[in-house]
C-alpha cells in the first residue's frame, strides 16, 4: 500500500501501535510492519515527521533512554492520544462500514 | 558526507536547528544502527517534510502565545492609563500608547483568528506576520507608556519578546505562499471593519464630549481618531491582509 492511500490514516495507525505500550521509532515502524503483514509499505523516514507532530500536538510524550550505549528516544501516549486513538477507531469503523455496504 | 552530517544540514536550511535538530538527528542514527539497510529517504525531503509537520503547530502556538503577552500589555495598558497621572512625560508618547495599542488589539484577533484556522504556507506566514505586527505594536505600547512617563509599561516588554522568538521559531520553517484575504476570517469583511472604526470614533466622541463636558473636544478626538483609523488601514492593509489575497 502507497503512501499516498495511508495519507489521513497515519496518525491513527501510529496511535494506535503505541497504544500497546511506549516504543522508539524504528520499533513503530517495525510494529506496523508486522501488523499489517506488510502491506503498509512505508518510507521508514517518514514516520518520524509524523512522531514530532503528534508529539507537539500533545497527542504524545517521549523521553530518552539508553540502549546498547546509545540514546534511543521512546514515545507513549498521553491522555489525549488515547482519546484520539479511540475517536480515529470510531471513525474509520463507521466508514469502512459505509464502504463495506456500498461495495458488497 | 555522513548522513547524519546530510540531514543536519538539509535540516537547517528548511529552518530547523538547536535541539531539535539533534533529536531527530540522533533518532535516525539509532535507526541505522538498529537497520543498516533502512530506507530512511533523502535528507533533504526528510527535512522539508519534518517543517511540513510542524509548521502548523508552531504557527498556532506562536499566535495563541503571542496573544497571551499582548493581554498582559494590555492589562498593563488599562491598569496604566487608570492609575497613572496625567502631569509628566511626553503626550505623544502617550499618543503612540494609544495608537499601538489598537494596532496590536486588532493585528492580535486577526492572527489569532488566522493562526488558529490556517493550514497552508501563506495563511501561516500571514498569521505570523500579523502576530509580528502586534507584538511591535505592543512594544510601542510599553515604550509609548515609559515615554509618557509610566515605566509599568515595561512589565509587559519579557513576555513580548518571548512571544516574537516563538513566532521567529515558527516562521522559519514557514515558506511563502498566497494567503487568503480577509473574508477568510470575518464574514462581510468591508462592513464588518466600516462599522467597527465608526464605532471606535462614537466612543472616542462621546468620551470627549462627556469626560471633558466639550463637544469641540469630543470633536477633535474623533477626528484624530478617524485619521488615525484611516491612516492605520491604509500602511498596515497590506501587511495584515485587511485587503485583498496577494502573494507574500
């Protein structure tokens, strides 16, 4: 799937993979990946533009850590990410719903 | 070149630097070395796309904070203008107090209204550019006041130019663009800024003629009131878009 058709979806995807428990970039991309079976085929880079805004939005929080003796900085959701996380999960289930009704 | 030296780099240019930079910079270097092969994309795309990003919420938060310092000016403003005596300073100064505190009253709503709505390039570097507009204003305002001879003006100068370093913040990952005019924030724009300088200049008239028992008085205040409104639409219509949509 292009980047162009997950355009709108992203930031719940990325929500909602953090909504299992705090994770660094790579480990999103990977869970996202690993999720879809795939089939989200992403640009690894862009994720992250994604993860800043989310943040500055107050959507998420993040801290440093360290890993391997390296700085790793990990995201989690606030209060708000989770509210919005469970609008974006109303939402796309009313339209795949609508979508469902129109192409069976 | 490293790629992380690329992306610093590319970074600043799309206006993108101190700590921030170095986050992002050490997040992708924590990438590679968890995937060497990952297709992190080119830098220089990367960067505009982080500006992209941010530049929405940095503009709304600039606006939304840039209001926050002029309501303390104003407060500042009126508590002065309540309290202070009239004898000492210059009344010009005084005169330009008044003068800027409108500008800033106005150029503040309209960034607001701009900041808190606006999506594309130009709507973000117009409401930046508004909120830059008010902020000087406010700076005449708390220079206008010490000139007048009330140093409370000064209170309000930090929160000012805190304010301005946000908004340079956000306007350097802003690039230009066409911004719409001013009927993307008021409905019936012409009307609507018609019947608010009348208004002003009703108040100023009646505050002459019934704070000063002189209907000369109230006359000549109106009168500079309304030149001064005039004056106001005409050098700051095109800056704070009180026209017509341009390209800035």
């Amino acid at each position: 799937m292009k980047a162009e058709q997950l355009k709108g979806h992203l930031d719940s995807l990325i929500l909602g993979t953090l909504g299992a428990g705090p994770a660094h970039g790579y480990a999103v991309i990977e869970e996202l990946k690993r999720r879809s079976a795939g089939a989200f085929d992403l640009a690894e880079g862009t994720v992250y533009p994604v993860l800043h805004r989310l943040e500055a939005e107050g959507l998420l929080a993040s801290t440093w850590t360290e890993a391997s003796g390296r700085r790793r900085r990990v995201y989690r959701l606030t209060r708000r990410g989770r509210a919005a996380l469970d609008g974006g999960r109303r939402e796309w289930r009313a339209f795949a719903h609508a979508v469902d009704a129109v192409l069976a | 070149m490293s790629y992380a030296s690329e992306l610093r780099n590319e970074l600043a240019r799309a206006g993108i630097r101190g700590a921030q930079a170095q986050r992002i910079v050490t997040e992708f270097e924590d990438h590679l070395a968890c995937d060497p092969e990952a297709r992190l994309g080119a830098p220089r795309e990367l960067a505009a796309r982080f500006a992209s990003e941010l530049r929405v919420v940095r503009t709304r938060r600039a606006t939304v904070g840039a209001f926050v310092a002029l309501a303390l000016c104003g407060v500042v403003f009126l508590v002065t203008v309540a309290t202070h005596s009239r004898s000492g300073g210059s009344p010009w100064s005084a005169l330009a107090a008044i003068a800027c505190a409108q500008i800033a009253l106005v150029a503040g709503l309209l960034a607001l209204m701009r900041g808190l709505r606006a999506r594309s390039a130009g709507d973000l570097r117009l409401a930046q550019r508004r909120g830059m507009v008010a902020i000087l204003a406010g700076a005449g305002v708390a220079v206008g006041l010490t000139g007048a001879g009330a140093y409370t003006g000064l209170v309000a100068l930090p929160g000012l130019v805190l304010a301005a370093r946000v908004l340079r913040r956000a306007r350097a990952i802003t690039p230009d663009g066409e911004a719409r005019g001013l009927e993307a924030d008021l409905p019936l724009p012409r009307v609507t800024l018609t019947l608010l300088g009348a208004s002003v200049t009703g108040v100023v008239l009646l505050q002459g003629v019934v704070g000063e028992k002189s209907v000369q008085e109230g006359l000549l205040r109106a009168g500079v009131e309304g030149v001064g409104l005039a004056l106001g639409v005409l050098l700051l219509g095109s800056p704070l878009a009180l026209r017509t949509s341009r390209r800035r």
